[in-house]
C-alpha cells in the first residue's frame, strides 16, 4: 500500500499530458471503505447500532470486498517488483511495509493500553504484546503483514519458477486455510493470497483496444448488480457476526465480483479523475495506520466524554477526521523531511 501515485499509460492514449490517475482513484476509494467499515464495526461493537440495522448492513457488503480490493491492486503492479535483485527487494520490503508495521502497531498498542477500559475491547500489557508487534498481528495491521508475504512468493515465483503457477499455489494456500492445523500467522496470508495472484495475472500494462466511459458504466453495473446479489444470498448462509472475517471458499465469488465492480467503476474517467478521491488515494499508508486510533478516540470522546451516543451523529465525524487528521499529519511530516522516517513513504 504505496502512498506514491502509480500512472498508467494506456496505449490508445496518445497525449503523454493525459495522465490517467485510476490507481490513486482505487486506492483512495478502498482506503475510504476501510476507515468506513472501521467507524461502523466500532459502533456495533460499542452496541451503538443494532446488528441489523442500515449502518451494520453497509458494512457487510462492505466486508465482502474491500481489503481483498487492494491485496488486488498490490498484485496488479507487482511487476515492478520483478526488476529488482534481491537486496533491493529486501531492503523495500523491510523500509516501505515492515517498518511501519511495526512502528504503527507499537503506537497503536501503546495507545490502546493507555485507554484501557475505554475501548471496545479492554486489553492490559503483557509481553506477548511485543511478540504482535514484530509478527504484525496488531489490529488492521495484518495488511502489511500479509502483503509482505505475498510479495516474497510472486518475488521468488517471478525469479525462479513459471509465474502462472503463483496463482495455482494461492489456490491451492486458500484451500489449506480451511484446515485448523494451518498456524495462525499465516492465515491472512493463505485466505487472501488469491486475490493478489488474481491481480498479478490479470492486470496487461497495456490495453489492446480503447474502452470508452461507457462500457465502463455497463462493466460497472453488470459487476455491481452480480456483486450485490451474489453477496445478499451469502449473508443467507452466514452468521452475519462473523462477517468481517478473512474469506472462505464460499465467499470468494462474491469477493471477486466486489472487486471488479471497484476496478470497472474507477476506469470511467469522472471517477478516476475526481481530485479528492486521487488525492486520498495518493496518501492511503498515512490514513491506513492512523485512522483506527483517531475513529476510536472520536466515538470515546463523544460517548464517554460528551455523552452523545447518537451514531447517526458520530459516524459522520469519526469517517471525516479519520481521512482528515492523517493526511494532514502526512503533510506536515512532508514539510519537514519526515515522512520516511515516520514509515508513510
């Protein structure tokens, strides 16, 4: 999860100033997703909105898709990775994704203590906390964990075996995952690998024919519609508590189709142009490790500190200052050459 823009240059676009900024415009309405599903989850795990209720539900048609989304975009420009040796490989892995990791899940662990009994979920220090942290096994942040992982496996799939293979190793990871036997560590790993060796085989630098905003809108409403059915009759056959959790076989078409109805929708070029959306999607590793602790604290805040539980209220606030106050924070530490070293890029 990059917060740098990854341009595209499509072959029937002629004009190098047309600069097509879809990846930003995805990464920035996957992040968007992320940190609404998180304001939601820490609602209806405050018991501030019933389990099924309209806020509960959007969040698990949101769960369908949305981390597998971006394990997608991540396997989709995994080529870059293919070009370089393997210190340079493993130097990037180590200062772009394991760095934050753990930096982020150390604050974010640190603050969690602080808060204590504030939280959803209560925890007190113990020494197995260290050991999350340099696993990556704090909170959202089994992303990256898992995203380092994946990339090892196309690195070493791209250097020394037959690429078309990686995606039938995923497959194969996937069905594992079902097993208990499989050690905790790797399971987003094994659950979520497909969607990133979906992303790796699919994606072609280069367009052979033009499509136009219009078949765009069709590919997009097909892919929402089958998506959105799909996804209904899956919550049919599923503890709607257990939504949210790593996918299964089972859901996998649903994820799929979740993920085409993204990938179609910011191709059509009101999307993929809109500035807010790319310029959110330029800061997504900001965002991703900041905005749990300030969603948290703005729910805590308001219910604890304020006494307003109105979540018609909170949701709206907790959803603008966690996109906010990280890309700010991002900002300043820009201004001032930090940035690196805080691990947002």
């Amino acid at each position: 999860m990059s917060y740098k823009s990854e341009q595209v240059y499509p072959s029937n676009v002629h004009n190098a100033s047309q600069r097509i900024d879809w990846p930003d415009a995805a990464r920035g309405l996957c992040i968007m997703l992320v940190v609404i599903g998180h304001v939601i989850g820490g609602l209806r795990d405050a018991q501030l909105v019933p389990i099924d209720g309209i806020l509960v539900q959007i969040f698990n048609y949101i769960y369908t898709f949305h981390m597998p989304a971006f394990f997608f975009l991540s396997g989709m420009f995994a080529s870059s990775l293919e070009k370089k040796d393997g210190k340079k490989f493993a130097k990037d892995l180590l200062i772009r994704i394991y760095y934050p990791c753990v930096l982020w899940s150390a604050v974010q662990t640190f603050s969690m203590n602080l808060t204590g009994s504030l939280l959803n979920h209560p925890q007190d220090f113990s020494w197995f906390q260290i050991r999350n942290i340099a696993l990556g096994n704090v909170s959202q942040f089994w992303f990256l964990k898992a995203l380092i992982l994946m990339q090892i496996v196309h690195y070493l799939f791209s250097r020394f075996m037959n690429k078309k293979y990686e995606l039938v190793f995923f497959l194969l990871l996937l069905g594992l995952s079902t097993f208990p036997a499989l050690p905790s560590f790797f399971t987003p790993f094994a659950k979520f690998g497909i969607y990133y060796g979906l992303g790796t085989l699919l994606f072609q630098d280069k367009e052979k024919k033009e499509w136009t905003d219009l078949s765009f809108l069709f590919l997009t409403l097909v892919a929402g519609i089958l998506w959105f059915v799909v996804s209904s009759y899956s919550f049919t056959q599923t503890n709607l508590a257990e939504i949210g959790t790593p996918k299964y076989l089972s859901q996998v078409p649903s994820t799929i189709l979740g993920c085409a109805f993204i990938f179609f929708l910011v191709r059509i070029s009101y999307i993929r142009s809109f500035s807010a959306l790319v310029y959110i999607g330029q800061r997504t590793m900001p965002i991703y490790v900041l905005h749990v602790m300030i969603v948290a604290g703005t729910r805590i805040f308001m219910v604890k500190g304020l006494g307003y539980s109105d979540p018609l209220v909170i949701f709206p606030i907790a959803l603008i200052l966690g996109t906010i106050i990280p890309v700010i924070f991002y900002d300043m530490a820009r201004r001032f050459n930090l940035q690196r070293w805080l691990g947002l890029g």
